[in-house]
C-alpha cells in the first residue's frame, strides 16, 4: 500500500483539485481536516480509494488524490481510514 503523494503531483491533476474545492464550495474546516490526516502519513489502496470526512469525500488511486465530492455521491473504491 503506498503513501499518498505529496509533491510533484501532475500539475494538470493539482489544478483540477483546486477547481474543485472553488467550485464545491469545500469548508476551509474539512481542508485541516484532511491535511491532518494527510500529516498521519496514511497508506491506502494501489487501486480506487476514498476517505469520508464530515462535509467531503476525498477519493482517490494508488498514491493520487484524484478529487473531492461533497456528501450524496456514492463514491468508487475501498473505503480508508
């Protein structure tokens, strides 16, 4: 299971994160929340993943974030914690 990906992810990727924070409108709270849980180091899935937070669904694979989902959305992969 690898670490999620900090630096040097594809700009093209990163700009699409940024859009959909803006767009989704993701409360600056579930942001620190998931910069905590990124600062914990986790592994996750070679695959499809997702981590629930309380306002947002962070979903990802392998190493990549991939993009963010606001509650109502069934999300694709294997649940993490």
């Amino acid at each position: 299971m690898p670490p999620i990906r900090r630096v040097n992810v594809p700009p093209a990727l990163f700009q699409h994160l940024l859009d959909r924070v803006q767009s989704r409108k993701i409360p600056a709270s579930q942001l620190e929340l998931l910069a905590a849980w990124l600062d914990s180091e986790p592994d996750v899935p070679e695959g499809l993943w997702y981590k629930r937070f309380p306002a947002m669904t962070v979903c990802g694979e392998g190493e990549l974030i991939k993009t963010f989902l606001l509650p109502g959305p069934a999300p694709k992969g294997r649940k993490v914690s």
